[in-house]
C-alpha cells in the first residue's frame, strides 16, 4: 500500500529556513537529500556539486533531482503525487526538494546532518542520559 507524503507540494511556508535555504542554494538542498537517499554512498558535497553542475551546463537540474524524489518515495512507500517524479520536478523544482526535506525531518531524519550523522545519532544516547557508574 502507498502512503500520502505527510506534507503538500506546496507547503514550502511550514519550514522557512528550507525555502530559504532551498530558493538560494537549491545544490545544498539537493546534496543533502540526496545524501540521505543514498544512505551515505554518495556524499553531500559530490551531489550538490553535480546539481550544480547541471545547472550551469544544461540549466534543468530536474533530469538529475527527479531520480532522487523516487529513491525517497521507494524508501517510504510514497505515492507518486501529485504528478510523475518528473513532471513534479520539472515544473516545481523548488517545491518538490522543499518536501522532500520535510518528508525526511518528519520521518526523523536530519539532512543537514547527513547519513552518517544521523546514523551515529540514532546509536548514541541523547545528552544528559549517560550511565553512571
């Protein structure tokens, strides 16, 4: 069975940062998705840098960024909404990466910490909760 994504296309105002963050530097959005979806085999900097490259080069960044919308609705059992992975980004580019990073903090993941961030922060224990011996 698909889910629904927990959040709309377009609503990029619940988390102003990532707009922000997203309007200015899309590669640094994308990097750190994309870092997630890949679970670390890739790298934040290695991704965003090639977004950006396709940017420059070929000015649709969408061709690239779409196989990443599919990775993470693989990952969750997203539907494919509210159009293709394609069309979404190539018509909502800004919007599709915003909820694509919302879909990841709601689902407890940080992209600006990164896989192996997050990673290690899921085994070790939260601050002010070591065992005392």
């Amino acid at each position: 069975m698909e889910n629904q994504w927990t959040t709309g296309l377009c609503s990029c105002m619940e988390d102003g940062k990532t707009v922000c963050l997203t309007c200015f530097c899309p590669c640094v959005t994308f990097g750190r998705i994309a870092d997630i979806a890949d679970e670390g085999s890739t790298g934040c900097g290695r991704c965003g840098m090639f977004y950006g490259l396709i940017c420059f080069v070929v000015a649709l960044p969408c061709l690239f960024s779409c196989t990443y919308r599919t990775k993470i609705r693989n990952k969750f059992g997203l539907r494919e909404s509210p159009a293709s992975d394609c069309l979404t980004h190539c018509f909502c580019e800004c919007c599709a990466l915003c909820q694509e990073y919302r879909e990841l903090q709601i689902r407890g993941l940080d992209p600006a910490l990164g896989w192996n961030g997050n990673m290690q922060r899921a085994v070790s224990p939260p601050m002010g909760q070591h065992m005392m011996g």
